[in-house]
C-alpha cells in the first residue's frame, strides 16, 4: 500500500503539472537529442532539459534513458508518448474549432433592448446581418426604455440607455444620441415660445424623466408636468408634428426630410443631455464569438454615416462620442 503521505505529494505535484513540459517531452522524443529539440523549440538546452527531468519528477517515471550515445525512450516512455501526442493533437482540434467559430459563429443570440433601438436600429440592420452570419440565429426582447432594466442572466446582450454605476457585467459603450427640443409651428403660433428653460413649465410637453438643458456651464432642470409621459420619442415626434405640444426628440428624428420642415427647434440654445447607449454582457475576457461579431457589426453603424436611423444623411453633430458620460 503507498504511504499517505506519498498519495498527498502525488496531488501536489498533479497540481502544478505543466503542460508545457509535455510539449517539450513530445519535441525531444520527435528530435533524439535534447540539443536538436532546443534548436526547434528555439529554447536553451538547459530549459529543455529541465522541463524533461521536471516532467518525470512530477510522474514518477523515468521517461527517457540519457547516455553517451544520446536518448532512448523507456517502454513507459513510449506509452506515455502515444497518449500525450494524443492529447495534443484534440487540443489542437479544439483550437481549431474555436477558431472556425469564430470566424463563422452559430447558434442562438438572445438581445435585449429598447424598443426604439429593435425597431429603427436592428430592424433595419438584421438582413445584413444574418445573411453575414448564416449560422446565427437572433431572438430579440425589446422593453420600454425605463433607466431601472436590469440584464437577466438568460440575455446575451443587454443594451441599456445609461450604463450602471454600479454593475458585475462588462460594459462597452456606443456613441450616444444628441436631442433638441422641437413642437410644431401651429403650436408656437397658438401658445408662443418659451425664452428660459422655467417657461416650459407653462407649456404642454410630452416626455419622461428630468429635462436637463445646459448651455454652457449652465444647468437647468425645470420642473415639468408632462401632458403626455412617454419614452418613445416616436410617440413624440407624432404628438409634436400634430401641434400638440413641445417634445425632447433625437435630432436624426426630428430633422428626417419628411419631418424637418413640419418642426422648429425650442429653445435651441438650450442643449438636452444626450440619450447614451451601451451594451451589457457577461463573460470572460474574450466575448463568446457571436457576441463579439454582433458588438463589433454594431460598430460598423451605430453613430456612423452609416446608422440606419439617418436615412442617408451625415452623422456629425448627431451623435456623441463613444464613452460620453452625461
């Protein structure tokens, strides 16, 4: 029976077992000598020799004979050789199909996001996508753009309007929205406009949350009764264009050329904070690869000239830069 302690010191050495040993017992029993396996490992043969004794160290085996004349491999050498070229070769395979998904990634992608962005972001952009990406497949949740969604663990990607301050998933930011106030000319002809941020609490507004204007180094954040309370800036541009009142509205919307001459700009020296966006994920520090090329096919659009949501126009001073922290 092997002493106790013996099977404690087995454990011990299992656990610093490294791999790398093995791949240089495999180039010394493929090469003969030590020295000509250190010249195609490109190592000392010092370095090689002492992973080989460290190797049999930690099995307990004697795994190559040394003489005068050079290296014969043991008998249990050579089993132990099949079996670690074995190894070898299913740990090439598996980097080889990591790599092939990587480059042409399957499977189901489950998306979370606000239900603006599924309807003028993704909806445009899925085609291209999936015909990019054949094997992928894409399930999209939209939710109203509250601030307090919280990912679920079920999501692969979960874009939110602000990032959390405080969050155990990885972030990557994307160039925020830029917004103005607009309301029809009927509306400004019937109820006038407003000259200070303070005024707008006599108007009608439709929106949600705080409005914060600033102008320069000034902040103002008028306390508003909305008529109509509404996250969906559609739902806004549709109530402002009828003569309704006054909405904070992105300006790719509000400027489109089939609504920019219905709508005129509110207090345009008064500058809302932007609408910012980022995408939370779990997972280590490589992105399982159909979220990396989703993130990344993302970043070919969202704030480009090529974002669906300008129909064409350019992209300057729609957008923030990446990372804008309002």
């Amino acid at each position: 029976m092997r002493p106790r302690n013996a099977v404690i010191g087995s454990r011990k050495v299992l656990n610093h077992f490294d791999l790398n040993d093995v791949r240089t017992f495999v180039a010394v029993a493929q090469a003969g000598t030590l020295t000509a396996a250190a010249k195609e490992m490109h190592l000392p043969t010092s370095t090689v020799s002492r992973a080989l004794t460290r190797l049999e160290k930690h099995l307990g085996v004697l795994l190559v004979q040394r003489s005068p004349r050079g290296l014969v491999i043991t008998d249990l050498g050579k089993d132990y050789l099949q079996s670690c070229r074995r190894a070898l070769r299913t740990l090439k395979d598996g980097g080889d199909l990591l790599e092939g998904r990587r480059s042409s990634p399957s499977g189901l992608i489950k998306v979370a996001c606000p239900f603006t962005m599924a309807r003028d972001l993704f909806a445009p952009l899925l085609q291209e996508f999936l015909e990019r990406y054949p094997d992928l497949r894409i399930q999209i949740e939209p939710f109203a753009p509250g601030w307090d969604q919280e990912p679920r663990e079920d999501v692969d990607v979960f874009f939110k309007l602000r990032a959390p301050k405080d969050s155990l998933h990885r972030v990557r930011p994307y160039p925020g929205t830029v917004r103005g106030l607009f309301a029809s000319p009927g509306y400004i002809q019937a109820s006038g406009s407003p000259a200070t941020p303070d005024d707008l609490t006599t108007h009608t507004c439709i929106g949600s949350g705080a409005w914060k204007l600033s102008r320069g180094k000034k902040i103002a954040t008028p306390n508003i009764l909305f008529r109509v309370i509404s996250g969906d800036p559609a739902v806004g541009l549709k109530l402002a264009n009828s003569g309704f009142g006054i909405s904070n509205l992105p300006l790719w919307m509000a400027k489109r050329p089939d609504v920019r001459k219905e709508l005129i700009p509110v207090l345009p020296q008064w500058t809302p904070e932007p609408i910012t966006l980022c995408a939370l994920f779990s997972g280590p520090s490589r992105l399982t690869p159909k979220v990396q090329v989703l993130l990344d096919f993302l970043d070919e659009y969202i704030g480009t000239d090529r974002d669906p949501r300008l129909r064409h126009d350019l992209s300057r001073g729609y957008f923030t830069d990446r990372g804008h922290r309002a």
